[in-house]
C-alpha cells in the first residue's frame, strides 16, 4: 500500500492538525477493532465450541447474525426480480437465434 505523508505546521494550522489528528486516531481505533475480530474470529474457528472464550463467541455470533440478515436481504432481491421476470410477456422471454 503506497501512503503519502503530510506534515501539518500545528502553529500555523492548528484546527486542521487537530482534525488530522483526531481522524488518525479514530482510524487507528478503527484498525485494531477489525484486527480484533478478526482475531477472535480466526482463533474461535479453529476451536472446539466448548474450548472458545467468550470474545471469541461473541464475534462469531456476530458474524453468523450479519450472514443471516445478508442472505435475507440477498433472497428478497432474488424474489423480487424472480417476481419481475413471470410478470414480463412470454414474447421477451424466448431466445432467438
């Protein structure tokens, strides 16, 4: 990943190194979180249910609840268009060669 670097005079601009550095933060807390779960994840896996800590647990349920609200969102899709290709004529269902 290429990065550029870019030094803000924190005396001549002192509200935007405060934003700059308020946003590095946030985006390095951002960082260690998804690197957390998907530690947890990772390790819980490898594990007997049983043997898992709680963490682990945890944000593997999380990851089976998001799983299951995308494939019921993605299914809903499917029958929505399932339900807009019966409605079309017959005529523009055939291939012609």
């Amino acid at each position: 990943m290429h990065t550029i670097s870019i030094f803000v005079d924190q005396n001549r601009m002192p509200k935007l190194a405060s934003y700059f550095e308020c946003q590095t933060h946030l985006a390095k807390k951002l960082r260690n979180s998804a690197n957390f779960i998907l530690r947890n994840l990772r390790t819980g896996l490898k594990k007997d249910p049983v043997d898992r800590t709680s963490n682990e647990n945890e944000v593997i349920e999380t990851v089976r609840i998001g799983i299951e609200m995308a494939n019921e969102k993605l299914q809903k899709d499917v029958d929505r268009l399932t339900k807009q290709l019966q409605s079309l004529p017959a005529s523009l269902l055939t291939i012609q060669n």
